[in-house]
C-alpha cells in the first residue's frame, strides 16, 4: 500500500514540473510489479512488464508534453 501512496506523490510532483530519471525509472518499476504481482507473481515475465512499463510511463509524459507545448 505504501508503495501505491508514493507512487500518487511523485505523479502529483512531476505534474507541476518535469520529471528527472530517478522519478521516471521509479514508476516505472513500481509499474512492472504491478503486472508481476497481477500475473500471480509468476517469475519468467520480468522483461515482458518492464517493457510494458516503460511503455505505458513514457508514452503518458510524452503526451503531457504534446499537450502543454
């Protein structure tokens, strides 16, 4: 659960100002165990939900960046 609060507190702080790496590779790995802990914490598909991950968090600051520009 507190890894869930945090995660809300970093978004709410890239918001206002754009994110550095750390904040950016931190979603992003909480993102990926998110999917591990959806799929029954079933080892193997780590590659698979970093990947996804990595889409998923990049592809929403590339899309506030279009909208603010």
């Amino acid at each position: 659960m507190a890894k869930i609060n945090r995660a809300k507190a970093v978004h709410r702080k890239t918001q206002s100002q754009g994110p550095d790496e750390a904040q950016i590779r931190e979603e992003i790995q909480q993102l990926a165990y998110t999917f591990y802990c959806q799929c029954g914490y079933e080892h193997g598909h780590d590659l698979e939900h970093w990947v996804e991950a990595e889409r998923r968090v990049l592809e929403r600051y590339q899309g506030k960046r279009k909208t603010r520009g």
